[in-house]
C-alpha cells in the first residue's frame, strides 16, 4: 500500500512540476494541454482533485503549489 502511495505522490509532483515549469500558476498564465505536456485525462484528475483549474477556453493553471 506504501508504494501505490509514493507512486500517487510521486506523480501528483511531476504533474505541479511540469506547471510550475510552464508557468502555469494564475488564470492570465494557464496553458492548453498540449503546452503543458500532460494529458486532458491527467489534468481532469487533478482538476477532481483540486489541484489545478480549467479556464472556459481550455487552459489549466496549478491552485497549489
């Protein structure tokens, strides 16, 4: 059970990493998808998670970080 944790974890911090490293931290700085470099799914995840948001035209930005 701790390595699907560390696993989860690890992820969820490559996925901030590649937003942070995009700039992708604020409504004005979200980037599309495939800018950022990660899946529609992957975001959509951590969207449910609240990590990151959606803008109406398709861009996401990382909340927490």
């Amino acid at each position: 059970m701790a390595e699907i944790l560390a696993g989860i974890t690890f992820w969820e911090w490559r996925m901030k990493r590649k937003l942070i490293e995009a700039k992708a931290t604020s409504e004005e700085t979200a980037k599309r998808p495939e800018e950022l470099g990660i899946s529609i799914d992957a975001l959509e995840k951590l969207e449910k998670w609240g990590l990151v948001k959606r803008t109406k035209d398709g861009r996401y930005y990382l909340l927490k970080y």
